[in-house]
C-alpha cells in the first residue's frame, strides 16, 4: 500500500472514530408531550383582546367567522 493511501485511509479512520465519539456523548432529547401545550385542535379558546402590529386590538368574537377561526402564533426571530 503506499504511504499516501496509507495517509488518506488512517485520516478516513481517525475522523470516523472523532464522529463516533461525538455521537456516543450526545445526550438523547427528551420527548414532549405536545397534548399538553396550549389550546388543542377543535379545543375552545378563552375571550382575548390582543393588539396587532399596528396598534388595532382583535378580539376573539371579531374574527371568528362563520365557520370559526384559527388562531397561528408564529415567534419572530428578533424577539
């Protein structure tokens, strides 16, 4: 074999074993209960009053529509 095979092959091997043992020490997650955060599917939501951006208040009466509402909360990334 020669010596830059023999390089490239130990390198190949050596970072396999660098990735193994940084997978190995990863810690598992720990799974969420979503059931269990904030108002489910079909579940009725208590009154609210809530500005927007623009200063103008909603509440839950002034958007629901014929056939309901769905409320979407979406976290900006410059909070």
């Amino acid at each position: 074999m020669s010596r830059s095979l023999m390089v490239i092959v130990l390198a190949a091997f050596f970072m396999g074993m660098t990735t193994w043992a940084t997978l190995a020490q990863t810690p598992t997650r720990t799974k969420i209960d979503v059931s269990k955060l904030g108002p489910q599917v079909g579940e009725r939501v208590p009154d609210f009053s809530l500005q927007d951006q623009n200063g103008k208040t909603w509440t839950l009466p002034s958007i629901m529509g014929p056939k309901g509402a769905m409320l979407v909360f979406v976290r900006s990334a410059d909070w």
